[in-house]
C-alpha cells in the first residue's frame, strides 16, 4: 500500500516537473536581455547596424534564447534574421529603420520565385515574437517610385524585385504584439507556411498611394489569430493566400484563421485570394470596421490560381465610403461580359458555403458583386441582416444566393442585377 502512495507521490512530482520545466525554461529566457548597444549598435540614424542587430540575436540564442532589446532613438539596418526562442523588442519611441540602399538586399529565392531578403526574416524557427512600443520602417517611398516607373503590378516573380518587410517562413509559434510597422517596399507582414500565429494591437502603415504594400499576407498558413489591428496602406489591409498564378503544386491552404476587432482605413479591404490555389478554408471575422478602403469582404480568384475556397464567416461589419462592400468572385482582375463553361482543372476555384451576417454600409460605390464561373457556380451564400446604401446595385450571377434581412439602397438602377443563372431566395 505505501509502495503504491509512494508510486503515485512520485508520477506527481513527475508531472509537476513536466508542467513547471517548459514554464520555467521560458521565464530563464526571458531574463537574458541582449542590449543591442552592448553589441556596438548606435541609434543615431545613419550608422549601419546590421551586424551589430545580428550578433546581439545570434548571442542571445546562444544562450538559450531571450529578448533582444532596441532602446530610444533611430536604429539603422540591413536585413537581420531572427532565431528561435528571440524576442525582437523595440521600446517605444525606438525606429528599427530599413536602409534605403538597395543593394543592401540580397537577392534570394522566397516563397518558390525570385525575390530580395526581407528586412525581418525568420525561417523553421519557432516561439518567435517581436514586441514593444516602437517603429519598424522599411523605408519603402524609393521602391515605389521604381515600381511605378515600371508599371509593376505585384505579381510574384514578375517586374521590379522588392523586398517584404517582415517574412516568417516555415515558423511555428509567432507573436507580434505593440509595435507600429510602416512603409514596406512590397507586403508588410507575411506569414509563410507557418503555424499558430498572433498579431495583435499593432498599427501597419503606408501612403494610400503605395503599389502592394498589403498590411497582413497569411500564405499557405494555418491556426491565425489577427486582433486589434489598424491598417491604412495601399493595397490588401488583409489578403489570405496559398499557392501562386498557374500553381504547379502542390500548395498548402490557408487556414482557421480569425481576424477580430480590427479598423481598415485606406486600402483594399480583407480579401480571400487572388491566388489561392492552394485553397483557403474556415475563416472567422468580427466586429470589423471598414473606412474609405476600395472593398470590404473581398473573396477572389480565377481558372488560374483557385481551389477549395469555402467555411467563411463574417459578421458584425461597419462600412463607410467603401466602395465596393462585397465583391466575391471567381473572376479576378476583372470580370467578363460574357463568358462559358470552360473545362474543370486542378486550379478551378470552388467557392461555397460563405456567410455575411450583421454588415451595415453606407456611402458605398456599388453595392457589390456576387459572380461565380458557370462551370463553377456558387451554390451557398448567406446574407443576414445585411443592409447596403450605394450608389449602384448588386450584380450577382452563377451563385445561389440565400438571404434574410437584406436589403440594398441604390441611388439609381435596381438594387439587384440579376444576371445568368442568378437566383435570390429569402429563408
């Protein structure tokens, strides 16, 4: 009998160690704080410090891992890679401040097409965050006046080559929290291939009339949690991708991702897609309010680049002076005036079982665009209590459309458009 209490004495220490080890190794790492200083960085705005940046990371995961702290004042860079275990801080009123000389680039291959390193990178790392009060400027006003120059639209592989500002490729456990990320030469923030991701209350910024700088890219990732962000940048404030135009595969989906409590102000509005070929699954947004972007919930893609793209839920949306509340559809850039079945492929984009409920916009353009392929129809969208005043009416086509509570506003035309195999019937 005391063998037994004793046995049992003995599996709960046992367990406790378990619990307590992981807690306590993470507490062990948190007190190791690498001063960037003490590695001979200055914040001085014009010294170079990217060797400086590297090595207090390098020695901090060294040891285990730690935070690796910038404090007060503007410190330059080139790009830097972070480790497991890191915490990248950067106090308030501290610039981590990406170099403006593009040669301090390196070309490399990302995401399977030539590209230039990221000004933050980490790869196959894990427990992750960057954290604090501060800025991370990517100094992107030079790369978009080349862009422009060039016509460059974005596309991946193709034009001008621009660094992302921040890339986690392959990465599990991610925590961005605090911090202001600004003027990216190309996306923000990306999430590649990577797992259990939080970006929390924090601020990503660019000129309204900046080519691609999309705030939040989550690629081929999965388990997102993205809280209380503010946007205001040029393109996607939110885009959910996997896979790539003309996809040879394979591709991973993007998925069970929730995005809450957000404000997106100029930019093109929370899109699924374009490309998407790798499908994109169980998406959850709320409470989202939406002010002066180019969309609000934006589902897209094309013959080219789709895949298994359904199980999203929106709800509880505001929308001013939007100008295109809801555009869901299977043609992306634009959408034909006539068009026909066309074979089925791998890359054909299925669309279904998409729910809007509780979305009120007002000051929109047009109403919005529900427009499946007729080889692909969309057969189960939801509107729910969903009320629209724009100047022109909804177009939908190829889609099925179930509605409760709905109702659009026009100022002139009909507040639908009913075109090829459209149907709109109330639950």
């Amino acid at each position: 009998m005391a063998g037994g209490k004793g046995a049992k004495r003995r599996l709960w220490i046992l367990i406790l160690a378990g619990a307590i080890a992981p807690w306590v190794g993470a507490t062990a790492n948190a007190a190791t704080v690498c001063d960037v200083r003490a590695y001979g960085a200055k914040a001085d705005g014009s010294t170079m410090n990217t060797k400086a940046i590297q090595t207090a990371i390098d020695d901090c995961a060294k040891k285990g891992g730690g935070k690796v702290r910038l404090d007060g004042g503007t410190f330059l860079t080139g790009p830097i890679v972070l480790k497991s275990n890191i915490d990248l801080n950067i106090e308030k009123g501290t610039m981590l401040q990406g170099s403006s000389n593009h040669d301090d680039y390196p070309k490399k291959t990302e995401f399977r097409n030539p590209g230039l390193q990221s000004l933050v990178s980490a790869t196959g790392a894990s427990n992750v965050s960057i954290t604090g009060g501060g800025v991370i400027d990517g100094a992107g006003e030079s790369w978009w006046k080349e862009a422009r120059a060039r016509g460059d639209h974005g596309i991946m592989g193709q034009g001008t080559l621009r660094p992302r500002l921040i890339v986690f490729d392959h990465c599990h456990k991610i925590l961005m929290e605090g911090v202001t990320v600004q003027n990216s030469p190309f996306w923000q923030i990306v999430p590649y291939y990577s797992d259990d991701v939080t970006i929390r209350n924090i601020r990503v910024l660019a000129d309204p009339s900046s080519p691609n700088t999309d705030a939040i890219d989550p690629f081929s990732s999965s388990n997102i949690r993205i809280e209380h962000v503010y946007a205001d940048v040029g393109d996607d404030d939110v885009a959910i991708k996997s896979g790539q135009i003309n996809s040879p595969g394979p591709d991973a989906p993007s998925k069970d991702i929730t995005i809450s409590d957000c404000t997106f102000m100029h930019g093109h509005g929370l899109s699924i897609g374009s490309e998407v070929s790798g499908g994109a699954q169980n998406v959850q947004v709320a409470r989202v309010h939406f002010k002066g972007t180019a969309n609000g919930v934006r589902v897209k893609s094309n013959r080219d680049r789709g895949g298994d793209i359904g199980n999203f839920d929106f709800r509880d949306l505001t929308m001013e002076d939007v100008g295109t509340p809801v555009l869901i559809t299977e043609y992306y850039p634009r959408i034909p005036d006539q068009d026909s079945p066309q074979p089925i492929t791998r890359l054909t984009p299925h669309f279904h079982d998409i729910s809007i409920t509780n979305l009120s916009a007002t000051g929109a353009k047009t109403a919005g665009f529900i427009v499946g392929l007729p080889e692909s129809t969309i057969t189960s969208i939801s509107l729910t209590n969903v009320h629209i005043s724009a100047q022109k009416g909804m177009t939908i086509s190829n889609s099925t459309v179930t509605t409760h509570g709905f109702a659009v506003k026009v100022a002139s035309g009909a507040p639908l458009i009913m075109l090829e195999h459209a149907k709109v019937q109330e639950k």
